[in-house]
C-alpha cells in the first residue's frame, strides 16, 4: 500500500473496501481532490458546521456511559482556571477506572515556579473535590512540555485499554490531543482532530493500534467561568497568552482595585498589608478609594474602566459582591473563575469583597503560588 494514495488529512493509505477500517473512503468519492478519508472528512465536515455545543445534561450522560467501559480516563484542566475547568462529580461518573489528571498550559504559570509544589496543590485540590487520581501531570499542549511523561504515563496506565479523553471548553484539549496523537500513534502524519462540539454527541475515534482507541470527547460549557460570559472577542484580552506577570499592590482598608469593568477588589477591614494580582497583562488594574468606587464605575464603566466597552458591558450580568473573611496566617487566593487570581499575602486577617458578574464562579481557596 505504500505507494497508493494516501489521505491529505491525516495521510492514512486510503482504501475502499472496508467501511470499519482505516483510510476508508467511499467508492464514488476517490476521484476527489483533496483525496480525504472518510475519517478526516467527517471531523473536518462536523467542525465547520457545528456552532452548537451539548448542554451540560448531554454531556453527563455521555460521561455516564464511560463508567461502563473498561478504560483510562485522561481529564484535562487549565491551570490558569483551575476550579472553573475541573468536572465535579467526575468520579462518579467514570466509576473505577482510573483518572490521570493532566493540567495544561503551565507556561501561563511565572518562571521559577517549583513544579512539585504545583502538583501538590493540584493533588490536593483534586481530592478536596472529590476526585482520586492515579496521576497528576503538568504539561503544556502549546510548547510541547510534559508530554513524553504523558506518554510514559498514558502507557502505563493503560493496559491495553481505550483512554478517555475529557475536559471543559477552551482548556486545550484539541492541541494536547492533537499533539499526543501525532506522537503516539502510527499514522505517518499530524490527525485531523477536532473538539467536536457539534449537536451530534459522537465520540472520536482514533485509533492507538488494533484493539484500542482514544476516544475524544465535546467540551462540557461550564457558564460558571468568565471566559463564557464575555464576547468572544475579550478572550485575548482576558486570557493570557504569555506567562502572567504577578501585580503586587500595598493597599490600606477601604481601598479598592477595578479589573477594567469585569472585576472589582474591596480591601473592606484589616491592617496595611499586600495583595498580589495574577491577571492578564492586557487588563488594566485601577486603584481607588472605596467610599469613591461605586461613584467610579457608575461614572466611568466601559471608558476609563475597560474592558468592556460600554455597549458590551449592557450584555454582561452586572457585579455581585462575595465577602470573604481571611483568618491570620490563612495563606489563600480570591479566585475569579476565567479571569485570575488575587493573592493575600497579609499575615493578620482581613476582610474583602469580590465582586465578579452574576454567575461566575468566586472563590477563596489555598494559595496556588
Ligand atoms: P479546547 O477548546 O479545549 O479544544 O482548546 P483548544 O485546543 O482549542 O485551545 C483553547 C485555547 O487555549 C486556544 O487559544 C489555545 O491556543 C490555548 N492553549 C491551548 N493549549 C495551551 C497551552 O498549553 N498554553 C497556553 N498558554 N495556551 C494554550
């Protein structure tokens, strides 16, 4: 077969003889250019015209009929929005087998970061959400870091058995699909992946050798993350694309930061101490007083406090407070779902508001740096 025509998707021989095999292509459509498989047509076919994504209940139930097989579950979570990407429930879903927690885009995190300690965080975390990991990976699907351990791992773990590959939108499970498959399976060139997030609830087959496949899965849309409640047109300026640049403010009580319009940090009551931002180079921070924020953003939100702009912000659900209490000595984050990370680094306690747009997940927890 090796000097017959081959596949410009994913360079497979093509055949058409056998509809379950590889290289597939029908009889009256090989006279194509571009010759594609039946495969690769399919993806590229459902990516084009999908703008539709499962809701969540589709979703679970697809996640349901996983805890029936006998397989490796791959979940991959961003780093950058860690709580806001983590499927909760997950292990009730995927039943006894076995979850490798892949964590990606780790080059978001500032150089110098010790790695071990984000993968205790990440373990901890995990566990504290109900979830039991056999593995726990720091990898990055944009530079290439962490995946011949991934492979390693993926092997091992496997068995012989299909993986599962799960994980919300935008957390880069296209690229680190698309990058473990053109490492690790036969075909000679990269596999059209797709993240599929069409109306039809297929999974992706793609095959690691004769018995077993990866089985890609749609994105589950959480709405609880920022990054689904702005304009797709923020997304570059609210995530960043470079490693974040931490921001470290002195603040007193009763002074207050604005995240352009999106969100906004109210040192309410403790002593002068520090906070530390970890947010988008591209957001603009705005330092005032408290007693003059809500005149401030009433005045000015969407011109001088932006992104967004003004007409966009009339689409967004509007800021809802969340008080959170720092008890002295707590080493914590006040963590924005899609947008970052306010760290505390006072020793004596304090009181804070964050106020983020109706919706989006707001939390306090363990200090991830
Ligand atoms: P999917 O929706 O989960 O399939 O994610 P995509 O693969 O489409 O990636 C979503 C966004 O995250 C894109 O803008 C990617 O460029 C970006 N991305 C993916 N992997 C990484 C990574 O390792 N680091 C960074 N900084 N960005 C990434």
């Amino acid at each position: 077969a090796a000097a017959g025509p081959r596949c410009a998707g994913c360079g497979i021989a093509v055949q058409a003889e056998n509809k379950g095999a590889l290289g597939y292509v029908p009889k009256a459509a090989l006279e194509r250019s571009p010759l594609v498989c039946q495969r690769c047509f399919r993806m590229k076919h459902y990516n084009e015209a999908s703008s539709v994504t499962p809701d969540q209940g589709e979703f679970l139930r697809l996640l349901n009929g996983v805890g029936g097989t006998d397989s490796l579950v791959v979940h991959i979570v961003d780093i950058y929005d860690f709580e806001g990407s983590l499927i909760g429930g997950l292990q009730r879903f995927v039943g006894a087998n076995p979850v490798v927690l892949v964590v990606n885009k780790i080059d978001l995190l500032p150089p110098g970061i010790n790695p071990n300690r984000i993968r205790n965080w990440v373990q901890q975390r995990a566990k504290e959400e109900g979830l039991r990991t056999v593995e726990v990976l720091l990898v990055s699907a944009k530079r290439g870091t962490g995946f011949e351990r991934l492979a390693e791992t993926l092997e091992s773990h496997r068995r012989g058995r299909d993986v599962y590959i799960v994980g919300a939108t935008n957390v880069g499970k296209s690229s680190l699909v698309n990058r473990l498959i053109s490492d690790y399976s036969d075909l000679d060139a990269e596999v059209t992946v797709s993240s599929y997030p069409g109306t039809t609830l297929d999974l992706i087959h793609i095959p690691l050798d004769d018995e077993a496949s990866v089985i890609d899965t749609p994105g589950i849309v959480y709405d609880t993350r920022l990054t689904e409640r702005v304009p797709k047109a923020y997304l570059d300026m609210i995530v960043p694309n470079k490693p974040v640049k931490p921001a470290t403010y002195q603040l007193d009580a009763e002074q207050t930061l604005y995240f352009g319009a999106l969100a906004r940090f109210d040192f309410v009551e403790g002593a002068h101490q520090s906070f530390t931002c970890y947010v988008s180079p591209s957001l603009t921070i705005h330092r005032t007083k408290l007693a003059r924020a809500d005149a401030l953003y009433a005045d000015h939100a969407g011109e001088l406090l932006q992104p967004p702009t003004k007409e966009d912000l009339a689409s967004m659900p509007p800021l809802t407070k969340h008080r959170f209490r720092i008890k002295p000595g707590e080493e914590v984050d006040l963590y924005i779902s899609g947008l970052g990370w306010i760290r505390a680094n006072g020793k004596s306690g304090a009181i804070v508001d964050v106020h983020a747009p109706k919706g989006v997940k707001t939390i306090m927890r363990p200090a991830l740096i």
